[in-house]
C-alpha cells in the first residue's frame, strides 16, 4: 500500500456539445475557476520525478486539486400534465430528462473516510502503479501544450460508485476500482477536464480540446478514451481490458460478429418467405 504522507502539507463529442450548451444556457455556473491549493515545485515537473513515487504522486495529487468537483449531468423526472382525447381531458404521467449541475465534492472525502485515509491516499493511492506513471507523462505533456488538465475522479471503491451519477459502470465492476476489478491498488481509470477558462463554459470548451488532444496523441503515452463522447473525460491504458472491449480487437471483433449474423439474418428472410409460399395449402 502506498501512503501518501507528504500530501498533509498541501492545504464535452456529441455528448460534450450538449453539455456545453447546458453550460451556456445556465448562468448559475459561470463561476470563477477554482485556484490550486498546491503548488508544483521544479523537482516536480522535471522528468527527475519519475524517479520518485512520491514525487510522481504529488503530482497528480495537485492535478486532482485544480479541477472543481462539478458535472452536468442527465436527470429523469416524472411530471404530471393534462391531455384530451376525444373530448376528454386526463391527467397523465410524463418523463422528461433534463440537464443539472451536480457538485459532487464531497463524495471522495465521504468515501476515503469510510476507508480509513485521507483523500490523497484514498484517490491517488488506489490507483495502479504503472497507470499513475503514464498519467504524470500524459498530464505533463498537456501541461507542456497548455491546455491545463483537472482530474475530477481517480480511484473509486463499490461504495463510491454506488454514489456516482450520470454516465456509469455497475457498482462492483467500475475500472476506478471496483471489486471485480481488484479493488485499492488496482484502478485503471480517471475522469479529467480542463480547468483552462474564467467561467465553467469556457472550460467546458477548453476540455473538448483536451480529449481531441488525447485523442490524437494519448496513444504515445499508452492513454486513451475507452467511451469517446458517450464519456468525454473518462481515460483508461490502451493496453487494458475496458479500452479493448470498447475500441481495440475486443470491440472490433464483436462489430464483425454482429455484422456477420445481421447478414446470416437478412439472407434467411427471403428463404423463409419462399418455403412459405411452397408449403401446399390444405384442402
């Protein structure tokens, strides 16, 4: 187990688009960016820290801390409304989904509370050792590029995923961490943004850049994005089971399954069609 001691001194795709667009449309969160609480020293950002666990975690520790906790997500409601149907009016029950700003900052301290650590332990410490090195490469890259990066969720425990909203895994089977995934030590994801921009909209925007980023580079440092805008933050190794099931041999080899039967399918209904029409009718 990793204990992060030194960290006590330190104080949007289609689905992008849409969030971005809730964004603008809502002006309750053009607030201000969040200021870092810790500062990276020289030692930190050179490539000497790669040298340094403590260093490498650090690090990414004072990624974490950039980025706001908050998120837009997809709520269901059920509302009642009157309609008429042949002269009638009734009341019945509709479902509407809409967009809300979450602020779910409280939910890994709620979490790494109930594990018996500190935040930093709990959300750098859970992860994956040779994960968190490719993270401080790919973080540092998009340091060097200027495009800022936040992460808003490192690892997750079953009891943190059965508190996340919005787009996610089932509780136990979550690649932050899950049980079924090996649980603390063992997480192979993280959720990041931009924190580039005065307002949430202007960082929304800057984000889109950031994932395009890793979209065209993330394979260099062995990162990339499992989900694409059905997940625009979530990022995960290109070597790891989730980015092969979604986008590598796994999920192309499921796509030339699917498309073999839907032919094998299509090509049995004009047979069947034709044995039909020969079967003789009863007299």
């Amino acid at each position: 187990m990793r204990i992060l001691s030194a960290f006590g001194c330190f104080a949007c795709g289609s689905l992008a688009v849409l969030l971005c667009a809730a964004a603008v449309a809502d002006p309750a969160i053009n607030e201000p960016p969040a200021k870092p609480e810790a500062n990276v020293s020289p030692l930190e950002a050179s490539d000497e820290c790669v040298l340094s666990e403590e260093c490498i975690d650090q690090y990414l520790w004072s990624v974490y801390e950039r980025a706001r906790k908050v998120d837009t997500i997809k709520v269901q409601e059920q509302i009642e409304t009157t309609v008429k149907k042949k002269g009638k009016s009734r009341t019945v029950k509709k479902t509407i989904t809409k967009f809300v700003v979450e602020d779910f900052t409280w939910k890994d301290p709620d979490a790494a509370e109930k594990a018996g650590m500190s935040v930093a332990q709990y959300v750098i410490g859970g992860m994956d050792r040779a994960f968190t090195v490719r993270l401080y490469h790919l973080f540092r890259a998009l340091d060097d590029a200027g495009l800022a990066p936040g992460m808003t969720s490192g690892f997750r425990d079953d009891y943190r995923q059965s508190i996340t909203s919005g787009h996610k895994a089932a509780t136990n089977s979550s690649y932050h961490g899950g049980s079924l995934r090996g649980g603390y030590g063992h997480g192979l994801a993280a959720d990041i943004v931009s924190v580039k921009g005065e307002t949430r909209t202007e960082r929304c925007i800057s984000s889109q850049t950031l994932w395009k980023w890793i979209d065209a580079h993330g394979k260099e440092y062995g990162i990339g994005r499992p989900y694409l805008d059905k997940d625009p933050p979530h990022i995960a190794p290109i070597d790891g089971k989730e980015y092969a099931d979604k986008r590598g041999v796994n999920a192309k080899l499921a796509k030339k399954e699917n498309a073999a039967k839907s032919r094998v399918a299509k090509a049995a209904k004009p047979l069947q069609a034709l044995r039909g029409r020969a079967e003789p009718k009863p007299l």
